[in-house]
C-alpha cells in the first residue's frame, strides 16, 4: 500500500503565500490559467432584409382599418407656454431660497421636465386627432354620435330590473330604519321632558307644602306663594283653554267691524244726533247773495262763444 502524507497546517500557509505572490506578481491569470480570447459582437444595419422583413409582416389592409398617423407635434397653446414660465420662475425662486445662491438649471428640474413631456404628449395626441378627423370626413366616415343612437347592453332589460328592485328594496329599507330611529328619539325625547314637568311639579308642591307649614305653625305670616300659585295655574288653564284662543281672522274682522253689538238701525237719527249741530252750517250764518257786485252780470254775454250750426253753415256758404 502506498503511504499518504497529509500536508501539515504550514505547509498549506505556505503554498496559498506563494499563490498571492504568484497572483501578485502577474504569472496566475484568470480561468484556470488559461487565456480567454475576447470576441467582439460585431453589429450589422442590414437595411435591404430588414425592409424584406417589413414587407412579409406588414399588413396591406386600408387606411380605415388600421387608422396609423404618423404626425408632427402641434403647436403649443400661448397660456399653457405662459404657465411654464411662470411655473419654472416659481421653482428658480424656490431652489434658490431654499438651497443659497446655486445656480437653477431648468432642464435637470424633474417637476418641469415631467410638465413638459406630459405637454408633449398631449400636443402629439391633439395633431393625430386633427389629422385623423381631417381623414375621416374626407372618406365620409361619420365622426360624432347621433341623437338617437342606442348602444347594446351588456346585461339584459330582465337583469338590469333585478338590480333595480334590488336598489329600490335597500333604500327603502335604510328609510324605514332611519324612521324608526328618528320615532325612537322622539319618544325618548317627549318621555324625558315629561319626566321633568313632574320632578318640578312635585319640587313646586313640596316647596308650598313646606311654607304653608310654617304659616300653620306661626313661623310665616306671607301668603303670597298661594296668589303665585294661583297665577300660574290661571296662566296654564288660559294656554290650553282653546275658547280663550282668537283667531287671525276673528282679530281682523274686530278691527274692521267692531266687537259685536247691534248692527240694525245704527245710523237713524236719534234726539242726542238731532240736537247735535255742530257739523251744520245754519241759515244765519249763510251770507246773502249780493247782487251789486261786480260778478254779477245778468245781461253779459262770453266771451269767444261758438256760433250756433246754423250759423256755421251760412258761413260756408
């Protein structure tokens, strides 16, 4: 049998130093010692199969079935150009008060740069669309929905019936639970006040009972608590007595007519309204007509009056 010899914990420090130097000084290289050739990829535009590729996968199908544009970028609207200024002005202004006296590079401005591929994107839409629709009508190719267009459901008439009474079950049910609700309150509310009249009530009596046993045990000679008490209760019965009520109506008509009464016969004479003259003017306070003055002219004629329709006729004549 052949005699192995392991190789001691030096000897292994030995042979891994002398690999770094031998690394070190160029002689290991890497893979396993052996040289790797590099190839380099050589890149080929060859255009003529590239075009014969093209024309084999292309479709020959018109226009209206693949609707390609192939468009510039449409012009940029004078506000949208205002707003970008504005907008990088305003991030100058922000970066340079914020991080002292750099100088602002709008273009490595993420915020603006993102504004303004978004703009991009919508001028290119916009010029395909104004090229398309410009194609569309010259093929006469309707472009707008009409009036009484009506699109083809997905669900049935029956189907979309069920989701509505399903609807209508749900609201209903939310309105009734929010009646009850709202009754529940309501009860509790009326039971809750009437609890307090009683307390109070009770705590009114108590205190009368209190002071009308002191007046009986000579301690008290006021009685005004009995007129208070008898106030409030003459106020109480007068609120809820509905007789005592008057109306709007029965108030105007009061105001208007009076208050009742007897109505016939009240405007005849009687001896107090014959012996009242006050009103009149009596015959001895009358002056006499005075026939010398100078308005009374018996004889005198007007002045500029209209001749008579015989008269007229003559003068046509």
């Amino acid at each position: 049998m052949n005699d192995f010899v392991l190789n001691d914990s030096e000897t292994d420090i030995d042979s891994d130093e002398e690999l770094q130097e031998a690394f070190a000084k160029g002689i290991l290289k890497p893979g396993l010692n052996e040289e790797i050739e590099k190839t380099v990829k050589k890149y080929v535009n060859n255009v003529a199969d590239l075009k014969a590729k093209l024309k084999e996968i292309e479709l020959k199908l018109p226009w209206i079935e693949k609707l390609d544009l192939v468009t510039t970028v449409a012009p940029m609207a004078p506000d949208v150009a205002l707003q970008m200024e504005e907008t990088a002005q305003r991030r100058k202004n922000i970066k340079e008060n914020t991080k002292g006296n750099q100088l602002y590079d709008p273009t490595q401005d993420p915020v603006l740069n993102e504004f303004k591929r978004e703009n991009l994107i919508h001028r290119q839409a916009q010029a395909a669309v104004i090229d398309g629709i410009k194609r569309l009508k010259e093929l006469n190719v309707p472009t707008k929905r009409p009036d009484d267009f009506f699109a083809e459901m997905a669900k049935s008439d029956e189907h979309m019936q069920k989701v509505r009474k399903n609807l209508m079950a749900k609201q209903a049910a939310q309105a009734r639970t929010e009646k009850v609700r709202q009754l529940r309150e309501q009860k509790k509310i009326a039971k809750r006040v009437q609890i307090d009249t009683k307390l109070k009530q009770a705590a009114e009596k108590k205190h009368m009972l209190e002071q009308l046993k002191r007046v009986r045990k000579g301690k008290s000679t006021d009685l005004d608590f009995l007129e208070d008490n008898k106030g409030k209760n003459s106020k109480g019965n007068n609120s809820k007595d509905p007789k005592n009520k008057i109306s709007r109506k029965r108030a105007n008509k009061d105001k208007k007519f009076g208050f009742g009464g007897k109505k016939k016969g009240s405007k005849l004479n009687t001896r107090e309204s014959t012996n009242q003259l006050e009103g009149f003017n009596s015959s001895t306070k009358k002056k006499p007509f005075n026939f010398k003055s100078k308005s009374f002219k018996p004889n005198s004629k007007k002045k500029n009056q209209r001749p008579g329709k015989s008269k007229r006729k003559n003068s046509k004549r």
